[in-house]
C-alpha cells in the first residue's frame, strides 16, 4: 500500500524507478494470495482441494478440511430433513474434528497427543451409553479446549433430533427416546451459551415427552420440572420459550390423566403469554394452550369450562380462519356433552359448510365431524341417517389412516355401537372384532371401553360367559391405564352391572350401579341424567329380586331424569316403559301393564325396523299379560310372534329362543 501511495505522488515526475514498479506488482500478487487464503471459505471445493494437495502430509490440518466438507453436507442432508444421511455426516465432521485437534489418530485408532486434556465421558441416567456414540464423544474438563468443533456437535444434535422426531411421529417412541437422549448428549457436551442452555431445557422436554409416551409418567414429570427450572435459572425472565416449555408439560399431564395439574401448567403458560398478546408467536401458543384446555375439560365432562375456553380461544382467530370450524365442532362436542342434541346438530350442520368453504379443510376435521352427527343422530333416534354419516366419516378415516390405525378402529368402532342398536349383531361383531385387534396391536387406551361395548353384544347374543369376560377384562385395562375412576369410565362400570345382573349376580350387579351413582356424584353432580340408566338397571335388579315397590321408584326416578333431556317418544324412555310393564303384571295391574306396553311398541315402531328382537322382547311381554288375563291362545300368538323374530336373528340355543318355545308348551 505504502509502494501504491508513492508511485501514485511520483507518477508523473519521472522519478519512479523500473524496480519500483516491480516491487508494486510482486507485492500485490502477494496482497490478493493473502486474501485468497485468509477469506475463501473452506467450503469452496477448489481452494478446499488446493490446500489438502498443498498440505498432503500433515494429516491433522487434511482432517481439519475434511471436517469442513462433512459439515457442509450435513447441513445439506439437515435441510431435506434427511437425518440418517446428516447423522452419517455429521459423526464423520466430528472424527475428522477430533484427528485435527490432536485428540484421535485415525492411522493406529489410538488416542491423540492431546487426549490428556479429557477425562471419560459421564452417562448419567439421562444419557444414553450408545456404542454408536461412545467412541466418538468425550466429556472435557476445558470445554473451551472443544470450541473449534464444537459446531459438529450441536449439529449433531440437530440430526439426532431430526431422527427422534420422525420416530416420535410414526409412534416408535421407544427409539425416539434413544434418539433425543442421543441429541441431549450431544447438545450438553460442549456448548454453554445461553442460547444453548436454553436448548438443552427443550432438549429434556423431548425426552420427558418420550417418556410420557411409554408410560413413564413419574421420570417425565421430573425431567419437564427440571427443563423448566433450567430455563428460568439461564433466562431469568418470563418469555415465550418458557410458556412453551409450560405448555409441552401441560400437554404431557393430561396424557397421563393428571387434568387438574395440566390445566394449571396451561394457565401458568397463559399468564406469562398474557403479557404480549400482541406478538403471532404468542397467540399461537395461546389458541394452542386454550385447544388443550378444552380438550382436558371435554375428557372431565366439565362441558361448560369448556365452552368458556372455546371462547377465548376464538376471539384470538380470524374471521375467515378454519380453525373457527374446529372450534366449532368442540362446541358441537360439549352439547352433546350437555344433552343438548338439537342444538349439536345444528352446530356440526354449520361445521360441515364451515369445511366445504375452505379448499383447504383439514380432512381428519372432517371426517371427525361426521361421526359426530352421526353420534347425535343416534342419540335422537334417527338411526338410519345416523348410520349414513358415521360411514362417511370412516371412510375419509380409511383414506387417511389406512385399515389398520387405532383412528380408523375409532370410527369403526361407533359404527358398531350403531349397527348393535339397529340389531344387526353378526355385522357390529365382525367389526367389534377387528377394532380390538387394531388397539391391542396398538395398545390403545380405548381399547377397555370396546370391550365393554363387545361384552353387550354378547348379552344380545345370549354369550354370558363371554360377556363377563370381556366386561371383566375391560375394568382391569381401565385400571392399569388409570382412568377407572374417571367420569368416562363409569359406562364400563355400568355395563359390568348389567353384565352380572343378566347372569343372575344381582348383589354384584347392584353394588356395581351404586358406585356408579357415587361416582357421578363426587365427579360432577349437575349431571344427574348420566344417573338415569343406572336407576333403571338397579330397578331390573330390584324387580329379579321381587321387591316391586323399591323397583317401581326406581323405574320411576329413572323416566324422570330421561324425560328432562328426551321426548316421550324416544327409545330410552320406550326401555323404561317395558321394564315398568313387566313390573306391572307381577302386580297385577294389568290394564296398566298393557298402556305402557302399547306406548313401548308405537314408540320402537317410530324408530327399529319389525324384525329387531326388541319387539321380540315386546310380544314376550304382551304374551305374558294375555296369559295373565287367561287368553291362553291369545298370548300362544304373542309367544310365537316372538319366536319367529328370534328365530331369524339368533341360534336355536339363544336363551330368547328357549324362552319362547318354553312358553309355547
């Protein structure tokens, strides 16, 4: 430069030398090499090789270029989201890293001259001792000593990661735990930025997850308590990334059926997001948090916390947002919940043009949204219709999930719910059949609550000992799962006292129904409608044992609470009528025993097709009260009306079909 300022002063005195123009021109070729070398990043495929050619024997400065090149393809591999080629790639960076500094000689595979700088890498119960990783990760005393590569660590943290998300997704949680506690390792080897410190709190939120998804509940709290605390020690303030860590233990307490911890770690995440409500970030996490905590409220039947939610959640969405359709269907959800089945049904009518409007509708929504109506409908009694969007719904389940998801046996299985009430019981038995091989190969927690709608199917199948079985079998899944004593699991205690009173247990069956009923009254007293087939169950029970008036007010609480949420011409309260007729002619109240019998049959006319084995049940009855008028020819014509209709739908030894021919003689 000093050569450059001179001939510029002098160019037009003459003074300038011929040397020293030389001198200008050798000295440049110099500057411009210099920066050559100092400024071409390593990355640059001809300097890369031009350098390992110049330096051809110093193996230590080749490995140091060679770990540049390997990083640029894990970067590469990172960015397609291929993570077994970035893992590949990255562990090659981090060998050829530690030959440059001195630390591996990759001639003999011995330690390097500075290997007394380390001590031997600590696997601790959080990280995993993997013969895949044990060679090539050491834990330092200096980790300073590390800095130069320490970028193909954190990479292949990155890559690690990567892989333990794909396998968390596809439901392989075991090896995505071994993956993440493999990116934990390598993410908690060298770094100790702030940054990085914060990384590692989310890093042992993806294990804890991990855990959450074997059932390790317990060792997953324990690690989410510890990344938050982590988090709050390096950040020292109350920011988005902390609601996030809040809100993954939230998501993982519910998983674990612990709803009143997730709502409070949901609402703690809340009130930190609170604070900058303006921020996009933040109101997804809110919308997020808030689909949490109705979710949560939902599974408690908490129906109108629920709804409260739901409404926040919308007020963070657009006008023109689909998530206003989700939103929607929850709503949906929780009047159904409330037994408010009309206004449901007009809610998921809405759902259905709220999808068609966007061209970009979440199918599974869809699909979701189908079932439901047709759960609706098959709560008020419009079976056939009922039937024909449940079919819908399975089959955009079908589409999505394919024949052997745990998703798609969910719908198959309200399907079955719905063919066993229309009675088609060889079909909803080849279905119950299928599901439960989908969740036992799946081990769904669903699965106890299909055993117990497969152990009703069999009592319609007159197959009792199957029926305890299987109701049986349902209680102890529900137990290991931990959700016996839950509002949702008090039906599997209700079938199993229907179970054990059709086979004669009636002290079982009616200490059965009165946990039941204590059971809703310690969850949730304000719906006491849920106590309605309870109360008819306990007057079956009553009436067996030939207590009439203790089963007459208990027929009679039973119609009350049914008749607050139905009809008088619904098929619920058509089931009390022809229970309280029985009861009737035991009396010998026989006029009235006939009232309600003929309310029973008109009521199931408007709903069953004439060959469903209820109007079996019913000419069974009619024949019993002409027989107790002494028409004996009259009830031989009711008897064999129901003999022909369960002739056609049962097996000669069905105990309907003993029963009638017994009363033909």
């Amino acid at each position: 430069m000093g050569v450059a300022v001179y001939l510029l002063r002098n160019r037009k005195t003459g003074k300038v030398r011929k040397e020293t123009k030389a001198i200008f021109i050798r000295s440049s070729i110099v500057l411009f090499v210099s920066l050559f070398f100092i400024y071409t990043p390593i990355s640059f495929k001809p300097y890369a090789s031009m350098l390992m050619a110049i330096n051809s024997e110093n193996e230590r400065l080749i490995n140091n270029i060679k770990m540049h090149d390997y990083m640029v393809e894990c970067k590469a591999a990172l960015a397609n989201k291929d993570c077994d080629k970035a893992i590949e790639y990255g562990l090659k960076a981090n060998k050829a890293g530690r030959i440059w500094l001195g630390m591996y000689d990759e001639a003999t595979g011995e330690i390097g001259e500075n290997y007394e700088l380390l001590k031997d890498f600590l696997f601790d119960s959080i990280r995993v001792n993997s013969e895949e990783n044990k060679e090539g990760f050491v834990w330092i005393e200096n980790k300073e000593y590390l800095f130069p590569i320490g970028s193909t660590y954190v990479h292949l943290y990155k890559a690690y990661r990567c892989r333990a998300g794909k396998e968390y997704y596809n439901g392989q949680y075991d090896k995505a735990l071994q993956s993440y506690k493999l990116a934990y390792t390598y993410l908690t080897g060298v770094s100790e930025s702030k940054y990085w410190k914060i990384e590692e709190a989310f890093a042992l939120s993806n294990i804890a997850r991990s855990y959450t998804r074997l059932n390790e509940f317990a060792l997953a709290d324990s690690l989410y308590v510890e990344s938050i605390l982590l988090h709050e020690k390096v950040a020292d303030t109350l920011d988005v990334e902390l609601a996030k860590l809040y809100a993954i233990y939230a998501l993982s307490l519910s998983q674990g059926y612990d709803f009143e911890n997730s709502n409070k770690a949901y609402l703690k995440s809340n009130s930190i997001l609170e604070i900058n409500e303006t921020n996009p970030e933040v109101i997804k996490v809110l919308i997020d948090n808030y689909d949490g905590l109705v979710k949560n409220s939902i599974y408690t039947s908490e129906f109108d916390n629920a709804l409260i939610y739901i409404e926040k959640s919308v007020e963070f969405l657009e006008e023109d947002d689909v998530a206003r359709c989700t939103a929607s269907t929850y709503k949906a959800v929780c009047l159904y919940g409330l037994y408010a089945y009309q206004e449901a049904q007009s809610i998921l009518y809405e759902c259905i043009d709220c999808f068609e409007k966007h061209t970009k509708f979440d199918k599974q929504n869809r699909a979701v949204t189908y079932l439901l109506l047709g759960q609706v409908k098959s709560k008020i009694g419009e079976y056939e219709e009922a039937r024909s969007y449940v079919k819908l719904g399975l089959e955009i389940a079908e589409s999505v999930y394919g024949t052997n998801h745990a998703q798609y046996a969910y719908f198959l299985s309200v399907l079955a719910d719905l063919e066993k009430t229309m009675g088609e019981y060889s079909v909803a038995n080849e279905m119950y059949a299928k599901v439960i091989e989908i969740y036992k190969r799946t081990e769904e927690e669903e699965l106890p609550f299909v055993l117990s709608s497969f152990s009703e199917l069999q009592l319609k199948l007159s197959n009792f000992d199957l029926a305890k079985k299987l109701s049986n079998e349902s209680i102890s899944l529900a137990t290991n799962f931990g959700v016996l004593n839950s509002v949702k699991a008090t039906i599997l205690i209700e079938t199993a006292g229907y179970v054990n009173y059709s086979v004669g247990a009636y002290e079982l069956a009616d200490s059965l129904f009165h946990r039941v009923l204590s059971l809703h009254v310690n969850q949730n007293p304000n719906f006491s409608i849920k106590d309605a087939g309870v109360l008819n169950g306990l007057g079956l029970v009553r009436l067996a044992k030939g207590e009439y008036i203790k089963a007459d007010s208990l027929f009679q609480q039973s119609l009350g609470l049914f008749l607050t949420v139905f009809p008088e011409n619904h098929p619920n309260i058509a089931n009390v009528y022809l229970n309280q007729s029985i009861l009737l002619i035991k009396e010998g109240k026989l006029k009235e025993a006939e009232e309600k019998l003929l309310k029973t049959f008109q009521i199931y006319k408007q709903f069953l097709k004439p060959d469903h084995d209820i109007f079996g049940n019913i000419y069974l009855v009619f024949g019993d009260l002409e027989k107790s008028k002494n028409n004996n020819a009259t009830a031989k014509e009711y008897y064999q009306k129901a003999l022909s209709i369960y002739s056609n739908k049962f097996s000669e030894n069905h105990a309907k079909v003993v029963l009638s021919k017994q009363r033909l003689k």
